[in-house]
C-alpha cells in the first residue's frame, strides 16, 4: 500500500512496529503452572518477530507513551489479536492497514497484527509456531499494548484466519488463556487440493486463479523436498509447452520457405507439365455431359491422364522441396515420420501439478481436527462470499461447529471477491461488508463502544 493510499485511510494515534526478540519464552496456564512456548525456529532458525500494534487512540502504558499519564485513555478491556491474509506467501500488516486502521476507529481495543514469516523460505508450521508465539508474548505484556486483555478476540482472513484457528487449538491442547471469540474471514479449513464447486470458482477467478492457488498451496504445505520436485516438474513443462510453440513456428517457416524457393522458370515447368496433359493450371472449368454421351473407353482415358498428371506433379514437387525439408521431420525405420511435436504433446500434462503430498495435519487443516478439540472452541463468527473459492470450507466448517454445539454465526456476502477487505478503499460495498465485520467484532469483543473516549 502506497503513502497516498494510507493518506486516506481512517487515522488512528497509534501505528507501531514491535519487534520480539528469539528469547525464551514461558505462559501461565488456567492451573496456574507456566508452559513454556517453543522459539519459532523451523525452517530458517530462531530470528526476531515483527507485530504491529495499531489504536484508535493513545492509551495509559501504552509502549512508547511516557509514564501513565492522566490525559491519555485508560486501558481497554479487549484486544484484538489478528493475522493477515496473502496465501501463506505474500503481504504483510502494513498491506492490511486499510481495513485494521477501519477496525480501530470503530473497536474499543488496540489490534495487534503479526508479521509472520512467509513462505516457500518458510512452510508449515514456521507462521504457526510464530503467530503461537507473538501472542504468548501478548498475554506476558498486554499493559504495553494499553489493554487488560479481559476479552480477546482472534480474528484473520484468508490465510490468517486459518493460522488464528491453530493458534485457539494450540491454546486449548496447552491449557493456555484461549481467546474469547474468533473471527474468520473466507477461511481455508482445508489446505489441500480438494475439487469442491467452490474450488472449482478459481478456474474463472481473475483474483485468485486456479495456479496462484496451487502455488500457494504447495508453497505453505509442502515439505521443502517434495516443493523443489514440484518446481522442477512443473519447469519441465514449460520447457516442453515452449518447445510446442517452438516446433510449430519452425515447422510453419520451413513450409514458407519451401514456396518461396519456387522460381518462375520452375513454375513454367509445372505449367508445360499442366499443359502437356490437356489441363489449363489457372483454369479448369467443369463441363457435365449426359451418361449415354460418355464413350465406353472414356473413363479409362480419364483414369490414365488423371494418373499421369499426378506422377508428373508429384516428381516434380518432390524436386523442388527435397531441398526445403522441415529440420524437425525424421524418416524411422518403418518409413514414418517421427514429428518431435507429437512427441510433445504426449509428455505428462499440466494435471500432474496437483500430484503431491501435504501433510494430514490438524494445524494445517483445521477441518480435520478432533471433535474434543473443536468442541472447546470459543463462540465463532465466519465470513464468506457466494463467489468464493472458500465457501464450501466455511460454510462445512461452519456446520461442524454447530453440530458439536458451538456458538458459530455465518454471513455470506454476494458481489465481492475473495479478499475484498483489501478494497474498502476502492470500494463502496468492500467498505460497507468491512463494517459489519467491525459489527461481528464488537459482538465477540462485547464491550462498550465508546471505550476509545
């Protein structure tokens, strides 16, 4: 997101990066006893944390505000704790700004939004292990995020909704403080390729299209061996289609070569060959005679001459463009032509792409959790959209909390595209569907809304 484009984004007080250090980190449990959370290090080794803390307001305690100074709000209640979308590969806090600068104007608490590192560099589990981490590191310091976290909501889209909800199972397999609502926009549930209808929406998404997808996909859930086999086969595809074009822009060169290379004397020739048979090469006009007219030999004549112009023709012919041959047309030993294009276009198609392996896990694919898991779930809210490649996932997912008795609510939009919180500034319906979000929020965080005065 560009500075013009930030300029016009609602204005909050507080917009700061924090950095967590790598350092060893312990959480209280609900029994009292402390755990202690593992340093985000897979993949790529321990290294500091980026969050960025936004707030409509400057609150008491607040890191970077001096002392706790009468004139500055007091501490919220809530905080939201948030994790952006992007595919697992792609944007940032800062690319999400335009609608988390909307969410704290109109929230009474501080969000904190998480940095996490991305992949293919870094896969599953390293944006879990981190998002588990930065929030542990929350709960040990909310007074520097000017709250006292009595309420917590996750909240997430796309991608990072999927990473919130590994991070509530995370808390409740650990005994640590789960959060008090989750928030879910256009959730994947499923990382992996699975052909639902709405799946199927990314073959004609221009958005979120069906290759961007698997990428995506392969990127996050694939362990970093079977991700390199992957490039490399799909590499070798491309080599192949290119070679097709390749072939085909020879092969329609060497044919237009091979009429050029006729001279006018060598097309004389064929004429006097024409002529010589009885046949006029720029004309031939049809002459229809009664059956009884046609002599009983005439067929055989016709026959004859008929057989006679085409050896003429066809030696002729073969003179002129044996020279002229295709490069890329083989004679074998049966006297066929091997044509290396055919040979192209029997290779592995583009399907192969989806041949890989991901991980059947849980925390990569929520859905298919444990029902003792998922039952302990804190009220949900998903949002998705009628022309989405997630909205089997939510509304499935949606369905299986409710059977296990959970508090789930769902809201499908129509008209918008995956993603469109990203538009509230271009858009009048992203911007008014971002409000209800803030709506849902506020229900969750269910605190008094003029806590930010």
């Amino acid at each position: 997101m560009d500075g013009q484009s930030l300029a016009a984004c609602s204005s909050v007080e507080v917009n700061r990066m924090i950095s967590i250090p790598p350092e060893p980190l312990s959480s209280p449990r609900a029994d009292g006893f402390l755990v202690d959370i593992p340093i985000p290090s897979s993949h790529s080794g321990p290294s500091p944390l980026s969050v960025r803390l936004l707030s409509a307001v400057k609150r008491q305690h607040m890191v970077g505000e001096a002392g706790g100074k009468e004139s500055l709000v007091p501490p919220s209640k809530g905080l939201i704790f948030h994790c952006h979308g992007g595919g697992f590969v792609a944007q940032s806090s800062r690319s999400h700004e335009a609608y988390l600068r909307q969410w704290a104007q109109g929230l009474p608490a501080p969000i904190l939004s998480v940095d996490y590192s991305l992949a293919p560099e870094a896969p599953f589990p390293r944006a879990l292990e981190e998002a588990l981490y930065a929030y542990c590191w929350a709960l040990n310091n909310t007074t520097l995020l000017g709250t006292t976290a009595e309420r917590i909501v996750f909240a997430g889209d796309s991608a990072g909704a999927n990473l919130v909800i590994g991070v509530a199972m995370k808390c409740i397999e650990l005994g640590l403080r789960p959060p008090d609502g989750l928030f879910l926009a256009y959730v994947p549930v499923v990382v992996s390729f699975v052909p639902s209808p709405g799946r199927l929406l990314c073959l004609m998404d221009p958005l979120l299209p069906f290759g961007f997808l698997m990428g995506c996909l392969k990127a996050y859930a694939c362990p970093p061996d079977v991700y390199a086999a992957s490039l490399a086969h799909e590499n070798k595809l491309r080599r192949c289609k290119k070679s097709k074009s390749d072939t085909l822009t020879k092969s329609n060169s060497s044919s237009e070569e091979s009429f050029e290379e006729l001279s006018a004397s060598e097309l004389l020739e064929l004429d006097k060959i024409l002529e010589k048979e009885g046949v006029n090469a720029h004309s031939a006009p049809e002459l229809e005679l009664p059956q009884d007219a046609v002599s009983p030999g005439l067929p055989h004549r016709i026959t004859r001459s008929a057989g006679n112009i085409a050896t003429a023709i066809t030696g002729t012919l073969t003179s002129l463009t044996s020279r002229s041959r295709s490069p890329s047309m083989d004679v074998n030993e049966s006297g066929l032509e091997d044509d290396p294009l055919l040979e192209n276009m029997m290779l592995p198609c583009p399907m192969d792409m989806l041949k890989f392996d991901v991980p059947h896990d849980p925390y990569l694919s929520p859905y298919w959790a444990s029902d003792v898991v998922l039952s302990q779930f804190p009220p949900v809210h998903i949002v998705t959209l009628q022309m989405d490649p997630c909205l089997d996932d939510c509304v499935e997912f949606a369905k299986k909390l409710k059977r296990l008795g959970n508090p789930v609510s769902l809201d499908i939009y129509d008209g918008l595209p995956h993603g469109f919180l990203n538009f509230v500034m271009l858009s009048k319906e992203a911007f008014e569907a971002s409000k209800k979000c803030i709506q849902r929020l506020g229900d969750l965080l269910a605190l008094d809304a003029n806590c930010n005065t």
